[in-house]
C-alpha cells in the first residue's frame, strides 16, 4: 500500500495575488502634491533612478521624490532597494551623506541619519551599527539595546540573535538587549511559537529544539513547520506521530494520527474544500471524509481557488477543476492560483496573465513569476499580498528595464535596467 501524508504548500506554485488584465506599459508620472500623500498604513514601494531613491505608491505615483542617496553597484539597484529601503512599521531606511535614517511616510525624517547601517523594523525596534557594533532603536529614534554586539538579526517573537565576537557563537538577546540564551550555537537560532531549531541533532537523527529559556526540549521532532490552517500554531511530526505546538510553545494538540491531524484541517475548512493529500510520490485530493476524490496523478498541486487549481504533470503545469478534470490543458512551465479570474503563468522561459479559458489577456514578457507576497518573516500575523511585485522585462527597443506590476498585468513604474 503506497503511503499517504499530509500535503502542505504547493511545490512548485506560488500563492501569489493577481487581478484583473492590462497591457505592460511606461508610465513616466510627477510627484503628488502634499495633500494628496495618504495615512502610514498606505504600502509605498521604493523606486531607484539615477543613483536617487524615492517612493511611489500602488498606483505608480511618485508621493516621495527621488532625493535620497543610492549607491548602486548597478544602475538603478532596485532589487536591493526593495530589500533595504522598503516600509516596515511606518519607517523605512534611507542614506544621506550623513549616514543612515528613517523616514515617514510624508518623506520627513523621524529618525536623523546617523548611522552606518540600519535593518528595517521588526516589532517596534530596528538594529543599527555605530562603530561597527550594532544596538537597537525604537520607532522613535531612542536607543534601547546599547552597541554591544558584532552582528544581530531582526526581532522575531521578542528575541533577536546575536554573534558573540570572542567565542564566534551565536546566543539570543530579549527587547531590552539581556542574554536569556549564552552564545553557544554555530548558527543563529530562529524561534517560532517560542522553539528555536538549534542544527543540533540527536541520538536518533531527530531535531533538537530549545525553549526561550535556552534548555534543550525532552522531545525531539523530526520536522517543524507552520500550518497557516490553523492560525498561528506550528505542525511538529516524530515517526507516525503528529502535534500542534501553540503559540506558546507547548503542545495543543497531539501526539495523534496523519490521518487524525488531517481530520482536523478538514474540520477548519468551508463546507466542500478538497484537500491536496501526497500517496507514494504523486498529489491527489481528498474531501472531509478522507475519501481521494481527484487520484493522485499529479507531480506538484497548488490550492483550489476560484474552483480551479493549478497542478503539474511532469514539466508542464495546468489547471483541473474539482472533478479533476483538465480546464486549461498542461502547457505551462509554471502557474500561479487564479485571482478575480486571472492567472500568471509562464510560457517560454517568460511570465504573463491568462484568464480561465486559458487565453492571454497580456502576452509572456515577464523574466520571472510576480511575486506578490510580503516579507512575512518581518510579522507574525500573516499578511495580505501586496499591490504591486518587481518585474524585469523588453520594451519595444530591446532595452532591459526592471519596475513595478499591479495585479492586473500593468506595469505601473519602471526604469531602464
């Protein structure tokens, strides 16, 4: 009997949000006036030109001019600048000749430049380096964890790591800077629901995990991963065992069956939902009676939605609906969830936007797959999709430019590359 298991994400589809249709267009626009510049919440996307740095909002429009400094080891380094320079918390980081700061939304500074290198925002405080020792700050500027350490990450469930320069190890610092965990690990150890995976394994080959405490857990755990279906718990696996590690950090649920486990996604769902479910090597789908409804024929799935899903058969990629028959034949090299009706796929080694008749409403242009997804890492709830994803493509002159896409195929900003 070939084995069954739990079928997490899609392995090779990606649930990244797209609407509507439109043509790839240049959109040259002029900044906003003041009046017109929206509240903190509004998602503004870093744009690059001519080594300046300045921001437009969804639509395209430029509401911070370019006026910041953008030291691009290539003209315009916007791949970087969407890492480094984007919105966290209301803040982004920007350079002057002065050294590093955050701004508002308005373009102001809230933060002074000051510094010699700044990370984005992540739960109130953000890691800056004064003298090559780096400390933390809170949105306000105030220093809160004093420049003490050679390295540290970004806050994540209220501890950050940190690289002790003596030892070389890596340990864990709380909000106000306190070892709670001595630097004793070769890597940095990133806590989810309060375990952290140490890279250390026992007798068994199992996993081995710490509390926030530092102590090693008596159980060790083959695999730990998040079940975005069951709000912010954590599925942990041990042989034929299953449990829900809770928020903090012990156990919901469990030890119980794949299939008691997969009872209980089921029970989460809307009435009707089929379920991706791995058999031997291939993806089927299965309803809340655990019943394969759609044989397991398929070498990667994504979700339904829409009433379609897309799946893979060998190297293309296509769409059934929840017969498990083919809509839109296999012909793509990838294919991403229909949204409002519109998919992004891609067709010789280029990306563009089908409806659900599988027709293009804009052409394969696209270098690579929009991605749509925010840096979840950054917070613990999960997020919406953004509004816009960095896109490289031809224009008609055969010249590279790399910009912003909405979800309807246009491209709202873009610069030559």
């Amino acid at each position: 009997m070939k084995s069954i298991r739990l079928a997490t994400v899609a392995l090779l589809f990606l649930s990244f949000g797209v609407t509507g249709f439109g043509l790839p267009a240049v959109s040259r626009t002029q900044p906003l006036p003041a009046e017109q510049h929206t509240a903190d919440q509004e998602k503004l996307f870093p744009i690059v030109e001519d080594n300046k740095l300045g921001y437009i909002n969804a639509s395209g429009e430029i509401v911070i001019p370019l006026k910041f400094k953008q030291e691009a080891s290539h003209s315009p380094n916007l791949r970087d600048s969407f890492i480094h320079n984007r919105f966290s918390e209301g803040r982004a980081a920007v350079e002057t000749e002065d050294g590093w700061g955050f701004i508002d939304t308005s373009g102001e500074f809230v933060v002074k430049p000051r510094f010699e290198q700044v990370q984005p925002f992540s739960e109130g405080l953000a890691a800056v380096q004064v003298d090559d020792r780096w400390g933390f700050i809170d949105r306000s500027g105030k220093l809160v964890v004093d420049f003490k350490f050679e390295r540290v990450g970004n806050f994540h469930n209220g501890i950050s790591w940190f690289l002790d320069s003596e030892s070389e190890k890596y340990g864990s610092i709380d909000r106000n800077g306190h070892i709670i965990i001595s630097p004793s690990f070769d890597d940095p150890v990133i806590f989810q629901n309060g375990l952290g995976e140490t890279g250390i394994k026992g007798e068994n080959g199992r996993k081995r995990f710490i509390d926030q405490r530092g102590e090693f857990l008596l159980v060790e755990f083959d695999s730990l991963r998040p079940a975005d279906w069951v709000g912010d718990q954590l599925v942990a696996s041990r042989g034929d065992e299953y449990f829900l590690i809770g928020e903090d950090g012990g156990i919901a649920w469990g030890p119980g069956t794949l299939r008691e486990l997969r009872a209980k996604r089921h029970a989460l769902q809307p009435p009707g939902t089929l379920l991706p479910v791995l058999v031997g090597e291939k993806y089927g789908f299965e309803n809340a009676d655990q019943k394969l409804v759609i044989p397991a024929r398929f070498d990667s799935v994504s979700s339904f939605s829409e009433g379609l899903v897309a799946v893979r058969v060998g190297l293309e990629c296509g769409y059934i609906d929840s017969t498990g028959a083919f809509v839109i034949k296999p012909r793509f090299q990838g294919a991403y969830p229909f949204v409002d009706g519109r998919a992004f796929v891609q067709l010789d080694e280029k990306w563009g936007l089908i409806d659900r008749a599988g027709n293009f409403v804009v052409q394969p242009c696209f270098r690579k797959g929009p991605n749509f997804r925010p840096d979840v890492y950054l917070s613990k709830q999960p997020q919406p999709d953004l509004p816009l994803a960095l896109v490289e493509f031809d224009d008609e002159n055969d010249d590279t430019r790399i910009g912003y896409v909405n979800r309807a195929g246009k491209v709202v900003w873009s610069t030559k590359y």
